[in-house]
RNA sequence: GGGCCAUUAGCUCAGCUGGAAGAGCACCUGACUUUUAAUCAGGGUGUCGGAGGUUCGACUCCUCCAUGGCUCACCA
C-alpha cells in the first residue's frame, strides 16, 4: 500500500497497519500456517472437571476482547463453538511475548496453549503458557455492546454481522439441520435426489418472470429456472418413481421481506400417489423436522403461538372464502356475477377473465393472512392450476392444495395433470394470455408434451419454500435473515 | 414501480425554531499481576450519504440523485 493509500484510512485502520509493519521489522509472522489445536472451547466449558491443572490444552480462535492490567492481561477468544477467557501473565510469558499479547487487536486470530484455572469470580480460563499470532485483523469490529444493527451493513458484511452477532450464526446453524432433517426423512422414504438444469430454453412450472441469460457458443437465449416441476416430472415418466430436488429457483419479480431474487426450494413427485399423499408428507416432514431441530412442536412466530400437532386443518378455498368473507363462491358461476361481487368487495382485478381467477383474488385478498395455525387449503380453481390435475367431479377445479402457516404459503402440491392432450390446451390457453400481455403466463413446453405423451403414471407432487419454512422456524421477520448473502444493490 | 421514513466518528446514537459538530464503546498515551461492559488520568480521530439551491450564515430549510427500511403493487 502507497504512502497516499495509507493516508487515507482513519486512524484505526492506520494504527493496525503500523503494527503490522512493526510485526515484519521484528520477523513475527502476521498471517502464519496451520495451528493444531487440542480442543474446540465447548468441549471444554462442558468438560472442565475432567482435567487438572497440569493438562496442557491448545485452543484457536478470534480475540473478542482484552482487559489488560499492566503486567497481566484478561482476554476472550471465540471459536465457532464458543468464547472462553484467556488469562496472560508477564512472569510466564517473559517480556517480549507478552509486550506482543499486550499489542493484540480485537479482531486478530490466535493459537493459544496453557493450563485450565477457574478466577475467583469462578469462571473458566486458559491460563496462557505460549500463544501465536494466526492472523492479524486490519479492521475495527463493531462496538462490543450493541454489535452492528445497521441492516445494510449486516447483509452487505454478513462476514462482520456473523462474527459480532451470535444469534445469527444460529440461525445458519438451524437452517442448515432443517434441510438435513428433511433430505434425511426423503431418503428414509426411498426418495431419490436429483440435479435438474438451471439453464432452461423454455421457463416452465410456475408463473412467474425468469431471469434471461446468454449462452455464447450457441449464440442463444436462455432463462434462468423458474421451478425444477417440469424436468422431476419428465423423470416420472422415465421410471423413477420417488424423486426430489433441493435447490435454487430464481423469479425475476419484486424484492421484499418474503422474496429474493434467488429462493430455495424442495420439490418431490411421487408415481401412482395423488395430493392426499402430500399432505400426508407434508405434514410428516414439517413435524419431524420441528421435533428433531427445535425438540417441539409448539413455536412462536412474530408474537404468534402456533401449534404443529397433527393434524392440521383443512378446508377448502371456497369454504375459506366463504368462512372469512360470507361469500359462497360454488353459487356463483358466470363471469359476470364474479366481477359484480368482487366490485362489491373492492378487489381491484388486472386481467381475471374467468371466475376462477377471481376466487383466488379473494383468497389472496381477505383469507391468506389470517392463516395463522397450519391449514391446508384444498382444491383451486383449474384457471391459476395449470399444471394439475381436473377434480373427478368439477371441471373447473383441481386437486391441488397450498399449506398456509402464520399467513405464509409454505407449500403448494397438487395431484400431477398426465393427460397430455389436457396439458397441451392448458399451454395453449396460458400461451394465449401471454400474447395478451401476460408475461408471467406459462410457456408452451413441446418437449414436456411430448414426454406425457408416452405415458406419466399418475403422481402427485409438492413444493416447498423452505426460506419460508425457515423464518417460520426460526421466528425470522424477513427472508433476509435466513439467506446468507440476500440480493442487495450494488454499493454506491 | 408508488407512498412514508432514515442516512452525523470504526460501531451504537444525540444534535431544539438556521448561529463555533457531540456522547458511549472502540482507538491512542500513561498507571494498574484474578479482571469480566475492568478501573483511573489524558487525547476527538468527522466529505454531517452525494450534487445543487435559499441565506450574512445550512447537520438543520428547498430540489434532484444514491443506498437502505417499512408498506402497497407483482410474486413463492
């Protein structure tokens, strides 16, 4: 760094500088090798019995903090486990490495090695015999007491938000067991786990905008997956009967406190099952996972108590509608009535052309929020359903429910459509409302037509959102808090 | 994209109707060999988000821009 650069750090960022350069004019290396450590700090806050005053231990970490006292200093070093206190002595040490833990940073890693000691006030330290410097730290960390609050500086440097913020750490840990706890229950259940593409000529399996790429050896446009449903199900037909897949979906649509950009998703499809199934996997899969991570079943979401026991309600949307706005939908079936009622209730509508699509306006509208403990709603209309299969008995809906919890969807299954024939005038509708203006308005799939034409055996498939199922479980406000790095716009 | 709000030291924040930029922590200097938000004495380290404007004078008022938050719309 040039005498300008350096000029133009403030005065922390000056200060650590100089003592790295004082580091190399005395040969103390500031970023060392490896460091072998005897234990992780966890093991032994809980095992501290087991071991006398003459057991050497060694424990790595980052220094959250010194209180020095001239000739003896008191310090906290953090691993990922947990932060212990250090304790250094200049009679131990001899002057020279001690004046070196005296010009320790906040922030810096160090390798320690001594003996284990309870303060008088009884709390567990290492007593410091030799310690090396493993990294030396260049930047102040936040303030010790409120840590660092600022939003945009937690998810712009969740680097920083992860080393001075416990809970958020924990929230990673908790998401990473849920996923677990789920890919455990499938594969107890016989579910194969697929890859699918990400790149896709033809953005299919929801309705939604995708993100457009460019692929330059094929000189040709591509989208960025919208949802994995078309190639699990492609897999169905191919004879795998139980598959899954966690991963990725990217929406190109509006950013808020319940979507990002980039959302992970479980979908799995199940040969010769229908949506009754799902729901039973549903409600199984949720279940385990709060027991196995959260060891209960009775949580609370923003405020919210909410109770997991199976099992858990179900009603269908028009009962839903009927229950919360005194409207009974299954007496209303032309066009015309529905928009009247749907004037009369001052439900702004875009381009709903058929009264299904107004039902599920006011669903969305007045029911959705009020969701609180986990309900499943069952059968939607054919008209926003376009990949699922007809109800026996009523054309016009189908056999698809969405899990709401806390007036989130957390999931969305539905008994798979495997008539092609059906399929493709689906498609030719949805392409229809594309060349009206509809740009979230599903894509005509020729492959995936030609694929149910050689036979999918009748399945039923799910989706689950499980950003939202974490924030659900981690009493998390916002998606942000349950993505490590959530989308932000570039700084400055 | 619309509406409302925010942006001041490394961090967390005060700063009134326009009149000399502040506190705590962090940091620096010194004292201190069981402290723990260590303590004691001293030190303010700043493009008040950016650019214009009004004014004798702007952190403060106005306009535009940037970023973020909440919210509505779209969506999961």
């Amino acid at each position: 760094m040039s005498e300008e650069e350096l000029n133009e750090l403030n005065e922390l960022r000056k200060e650590r500088r100089k003592k790295l350069k004082e580091l190399k004019e005395k040969g103390i290396p500031a970023y060392s090798e490896k460091y072998e450590r005897s234990h992780q700090v966890q093991e032994i806050l809980n095992n501290f019995a087991d071991f006398d005053e003459d057991t050497t231990i060694s424990l790595a970490g980052r220094l959250m903090a010194v209180r020095s006292h001239g000739k003896a200093s008191f310090a906290d070093l953090a691993d990922m486990s947990a932060e212990i206190q250090l304790y250094a002595k200049e009679d131990d040490l001899g002057v020279e490495l001690y004046e070196l833990f005296a010009s320790l940073d906040i922030g810096d890693h160090i390798g320690v090695e001594g003996t284990l000691f309870k303060t008088r006030r009884g709390e567990i330290t290492l007593w410091i015999e030799d310690f090396r410097l493993l990294a030396k730290s260049l930047r102040p960390l936040p303030e010790k007491w409120h840590g660092l609050t600022d939003v945009e500086l937690r998810y712009r440097q969740r680097y920083v938000d992860l080393i001075v913020n416990p809970e958020v750490k924990e929230t990673f840990i908790t998401r990473s067991k849920i996923i677990h706890s789920m890919r455990s229950y499938l594969e107890e259940e016989d579910f194969l786990e697929v890859e699918t593409p990400l790149m896709h000529t033809i953005a299919g399996g929801a309705a939604a905008r995708p993100f457009v790429t460019h692929h330059n050896a094929l000189d040709m446009e591509l989208y960025l997956r919208i949802a994995p449903e078309l190639y699990l199900k492609r897999l169905i037909v191919g004879g795998f009967e139980k598959v899954f897949e966690i991963g990725k979906n990217l929406r190109n649509e509006g950013i808020s406190t319940k979507h990002n950009p980039e959302f992970t998703s479980l979908e799995l499809y199940q040969a010769y099952a229908d949506y009754e199934d799902m729901i039973e996997i549903t409600e199984n899969i949720i279940v385990q996972i709060a027991e196995e991570v959260l060891g209960n079943l009775e949580i609370e979401y923003q405020g919210e108590k909410i109770d997991l026991s199976p099992s858990w309600k179900r009603m269908t949307m028009l009962e839903a509608i009927e229950e919360e706005v005194g409207v009974d939908f299954s007496e209303v079936d032309d066009l015309a009535a529905a928009k009247e009622l749907a004037a009369e209730y001052k439900l702004e509508l875009e381009e709903e052309d058929s009264v299904g699509k107004i039902i599920n306006s006011f669903f969305e509208a007045f029911v959705e929020e009020k969701l609180i403990e986990p309900t499943f709603i069952i059968d939607y209309p054919l008209a926003v359903s376009p990949l699922a299969k007809r109800k026996e008995d009523d054309e016009d809906f189908t056999e698809r429910f969405e899990l709401f919890i806390a007036g989130n969807e957390i999931a969305n299954a539905f008994s798979e459509l495997n008539d092609p024939l059906d399929q493709k005038e689906r498609f030719e509708k949805q392409m229809q409302q594309r060349e009206a203006g509809d740009d979230e308005a599903h894509m005509m799939d020729e492959d995936f037509i030609r694929a149910l034409e050689y036979g999918m055996p009748p399945a039923g498939g799910l989706g689950i959102g499980i950003d939202r199922l974490i924030m659900l479980l981690t009493d998390s406000s916002s998606i942000r808090d349950v993505i490590l790095f959530p989308h932000m716009r570039p700084e400055k």
